[in-house]
C-alpha cells in the first residue's frame, strides 16, 4: 500500500476541519456586520390572506378585430328597389339562401307579355296543347 494518498487524503481533511472550525473563510467583523445590519433594518408589514376554494371560469375575453379568411362579391343582373332588409354584411349564408328581395315592378307586366306572345299560334304550327299556368287554349274557329 502506498503511503502518499493516505497522507495527502488526511493533510485535506485537518485542512478542511481547521477551515470549518475557523469560521468557513468569513472574518469575525464581517459576522458582526451582518448582525448590526439585520438589527438596524425597520420592520416589514406584512399581509396575510386566507386562502379558500372557489371556481374560477375558464373564460379568456379578448378584444380585437377579425377578418375573413375569403370574401364573396355580390352581385344583381337587375335593377329595382330592395324591398326586404338585406342580410348583414359577414353574415353566413348557404346555397339557396335569400339574401334581399328586390321589387318586381314592370318586370312581371313584362313577363306575362312574353309569356303570351309564346303561347301566340304562328302560321303552319299547331297551337299548344296547354299553356304553362294550366289552361287550356282556345279553340280554333271553323
């Protein structure tokens, strides 16, 4: 066995005992110093609360602005007078939705005139069986 570990293994433990023993490195004014400071320092207020259970919702309200992901340009192939309350702009809407209703006007006079100029028997072809709203048409004349 050698003898040089072993002396230096108990060399470091005196030094280390006489190090603790001594104060661990801090001087007896610097002890002092500590003692007269905490002495010296005015008194802390402090308040103290009981805690107690209660539910908390799990809620966060944010406040800003949001902005649609795509946007959908609406458009009429009329004119006329919007009738009804259109919706609101943002609004979801599926297909088929009505979205405002527009007034007929002179368009349904229109329409019906149409309508029967379609129903008019032109020459060399039979009048129509029925018409579209369901009559019957007249009877041709001997």
């Amino acid at each position: 066995m050698r003898l040089v570990p072993i002396i230096t293994a108990l060399l470091i433990a005196a030094g280390l005992t006489a190090w603790i023993l001594g104060g661990g490195g801090v001087a007896a004014t610097e002890v002092t110093k500590l003692a007269s400071v905490e002495e010296a320092a005015p008194p802390v207020d402090v308040v103290a609360y009981r805690s107690e259970e209660r539910l908390i919702d799990n809620a966060l309200i944010l406040r800003g602005r949001t902005e649609a992901f795509r946007k959908v340009e609406v458009k009429s192939e009329i004119t006329g007078l919007v009738v009804s309350e259109p919706l609101r702009s943002g609004a979801r809407v599926s297909k088929g939705d009505l979205l405002c209703r527009i007034d007929a006007g002179e368009r349904l006079v229109e329409l019906e005139e149409k309508r029967a100029c379609c129903l008019r028997p032109r020459r060399g072809m039979p009048p129509p069986a029925s018409s579209p709203n369901g009559a019957l048409p007249p009877k041709p004349r001997p």
